[in-house]
C-alpha cells in the first residue's frame, strides 16, 4: 500500500510540475502568519513532547483565528502539537499555490484545509488518507447532513474531516444606520434600490464592496441564484451546460451585477475582505453581501447579528443556502502521522468543537442535529435553510464546491474583467462565459 502511494505521488509530481513551471503560477512567500491560537495556547502546544502536525490553511482573520484556537487547544488535550502554517488570502488563492509546490517538493503537510470537490482530485491521486474506519466508529453517515457526507466521500472512501458549514449569500446591514434611516432589510431587488437611495441621499456608501476577483465572483454566484434558483445555478456552475450559459438569466445577473457598481464606493478598489468588512462596521457603508465567517469577524471584533449590524438572506434568496464547508484533509505519506491525524479527525466532529470552532468561525455544525443553544438568529437561519435539503442547497462555485478549479479560476477571472471594464458588453462576457463552459465541461460534449 505504501509503495503504491509512493508510486501515485511520483505521478502527482509531473502533473503539478507541469501546472507550476507555467507563467501563470506564481507561489507567495511561505512565511506563516501570526499563529492562530492565543499565546499561551501555542507555548503549550510549543512543549509538547508528543507528536505534531503541521496544518496548512488560510484562516488568518480575526473570528478564524479564534476558531483555529479552538482545535489548538483540543488537539494540545492529546498531546499532540499543532504546527500552525497559515498563508494569508481570501478563498485560499494562495494557500492552494503553496500547497501545490510543498507536494511537489516531497514535504506535504500532514493536514490541509481543502474545501469543496478538490480534495476528490488529490485522493484520485493516492495521496490522501482514508478515514473510513474514524467514520464508522463516530457514525458520521448518520449524524451528518447528506451533502456534507457526500461530499467527504470519494469512490465509496471517506478522505477528508467535515468542520463546518457556511453560507454566502448573506446581506448584512449597519443596524444603527438603518434605524436612524428608518430603514429595514431588502428582500425584493426593488426594496433593495429603494434602500439604496435613501443610503445615498444621507451620504452613506449603500453596499461595501471588493474588486478582488473571488470577492466579485462570490456576488456574482448570490446574484445568479436570486435570478433562477438552485436548479439553474446547477446547469451553470456544476454541469457546465452550455445551454445555461446561454440563457437570458445569466445575461439578466450580469446585467444586475453591472448596475450594483453604481450603489458602490467608485472606483472600486481592490481590498481584502477584513477591511471591506470594517467599512460596514465602521458605519462607513451601509450594506454589504459576504459568507458568514465575516460574522465570526464582527463578532470577534465585539459586534452582535441583531445589535449592532443584522444578517439578512440577498434579496431573493431567502429560501436558498448558498454553501461551503469547511474540511481538514490528511496527506498519508508513509503513514507515519496517522495515529495523530485520526485524532484530529476525531476532534474535529466532537460536540465541543462543532459547537465552539462555528460560534467563532461564523458557520454552522454539520451535524443534522447539533446543539442550537448557542446559535445566534443569523446562524439559526442557515441551519433551517440548509436543513430544508438539497433541492434548496447550491454549491459555491468561488469556493471549490461546484466545480474544478481550472473551470473556477477561468470563470472567476472573466467575471473580474467584465467588473472592471464599464465598457465590456454583458452580451460578450456572457458568450466568453459560455465558450469556457464548452472547453472545459467535464463531459466534454457541447449540447
């Protein structure tokens, strides 16, 4: 078994040579970021004399770090060192390229955070460990929703340890200002402009918002499921049907996505979630649409959902949870590590750590029936959504759920364009949009 990983992992290899050696890859630097853990909780963990792990990942946030903090401690309660290596960047950009190049230098870690259907394309490759055994003995068929256990499983194995669920397609709103406005949230497009105005005429920017790619993207993806719903989103971002792409619903989300720019602070800069975040908080902007680790931000940052800033579903997709989850990952290798990664896996589907990781983390347990006391309103509305079943669930494409990530970074990076060229015609872009899906659809075949 070992040799025939070893063997899979040379193949591996020449595959992520090929895709680093190209001008497009460029790696950050590797330096970690502040540990995630509260001081003391790293000199614990720093003199332990037990096994460690090194663990890759891309929480580096406020509420993130509290959340890492949580499996820290735990994980120190067995003895076992957490290694943080934390690379700075929203959606993992970054930590993906890293990732990449410490494989194909032979020093992977023993555990990565991977969302979404990319941890499928490394266990095709041998190199994930299979936790099947840690599954059946903590009855996680059972105790998961049916698309986080899904998810988790590849080829009848299960090759990554589920943490949480978060949805995108959040609205939040300055409380203060909007009670000074006597405003409420929008629920209809036509409320939302209505909100807008009155945001405007007080001098007040009506919805914060990025230039960064991932950042446009993930507005893009809530727009096109308040167009059409979880079914179309489907025909576009996870069967790539070229027929979808063609619809008039695309043309009509773009079409939105254009007009949003103009209840924005122009020009739009480019600027990392955290400080487009502090712009609501700071009373600056009075809107803004981001997944709900940006609530475990303003938690972190002593803000409460119903006090001091509300959490509200993007017009028109109140019924609809736009998702990802989050997932630990344990690189096999020589199996040397798996006492220690079986542990963390354990860990990670606790009660405890269900309940404490997503206060802070903003998201919800993936547990079907987990513990709600300590859920705020936002929270328990995610859970109910989600709850509602797959009909009402879409997968993220910004965040890996829907699709690969060549197919992701191409239509993410189209959509970039369109947002910062005012002189690019919704009718090209959507035909540009359209000429990926027939490139690089999974089946290949153009319907």
């Amino acid at each position: 078994m070992i040799g025939e990983v070893k063997l899979r992992a040379a193949g591996v290899v020449y595959v992520l040579a090929l895709a680093l050696l190209s001008p497009a890859f460029a790696a950050p630097p590797v330096a970690p970021a502040t540990p995630a853990a509260s001081v003391a909780s790293v000199a614990s963990a720093a003199g332990n004399t037990g096994p460690s792990l090194q663990v890759l990942h891309w929480w580096t946030s406020a509420g993130e770090r509290k959340a890492v903090g949580v499996l820290i401690n735990k994980l120190a309660e067995q003895n076992i060192q957490w290694r943080d290596f934390a690379i700075p960047g929203g959606a993992g950009i970054g930590a993906g390229k890293v990732l990449k190049s410490m494989v194909l230098a032979g020093h992977a870690p023993e555990v990565t955070q991977l969302n979404g259907v990319i941890f499928g394309e490394w266990a095709d490759l041998g190199l994930l460990l299979e936790l099947d055994n840690v599954a059946v003995q903590g009855n996680w068929q059972k105790l998961l929703f049916p698309t986080a256990w899904s998810l988790l499983n590849n080829h009848g194995h299960v090759v990554a340890a589920p943490l949480g669920i978060h949805r995108i397609n959040n609205l939040y709103y300055n409380i203060a200002i909007f009670n000074r406005l006597g405003l409420r949230a929008p629920r209809t497009w036509d409320e939302f402009e209505q909100v807008a105005v009155k945001l405007k005429q007080a001098g007040i920017t009506p919805l914060a918002q990025s230039s960064e790619s991932w950042q446009v993207a993930t507005l893009f993806e809530t727009l096109v499921l308040a167009e059409s719903g979880p079914a179309y989103y489907r025909e576009l971002f996870v069967d790539l049907s070229p027929r979808a792409f063609a619809d008039a619903r695309l043309l009509h989300a773009l079409k939105r996505l254009r007009s949003l720019k103009q209840v924005m602070q122009l020009p739009v800069k480019e600027r990392p979630w955290t400080e487009v975040a502090h712009q609501l908080a700071d009373g600056e902007a009075g809107m803004f649409v981001m997944g709900d680790w940006a609530k475990g931000d303003f938690n972190a940052w002593g803000l409460n959902a119903d006090q001091q800033f509300g959490c509200a579903a993007v017009p028109g997709t109140a019924d609809y949870h736009l998702y990802s989850i989050d997932t630990l990952a344990m690189f096999a290798d020589d199996y040397s590590h798996q006492p220690a990664q079986e542990v963390l896996a354990q860990i990670a589907m606790s009660p405890a750590v269900q309940s404490d990781y997503n206060k802070f983390k903003g998201a919800i347990p993936v547990w079907r029936a987990p513990d709600t006391s300590k859920m705020d309103s936002c929270s328990l509305n995610s859970w109910r959504t989600f709850g509602k079943g797959a009909a009402f669930q879409a997968p993220s494409l910004v965040h890996r759920m829907a699709t690969d990530e060549t197919t992701k970074d191409a239509i993410v990076a189209e959509l970039r364009r369109f947002f910062v060229d005012d002189q690019m015609p919704e009718a090209e872009v959507q035909r540009k949009l359209a000429a990926i899906a027939r490139a690089l659809s999974r089946t290949g075949k153009v319907e």
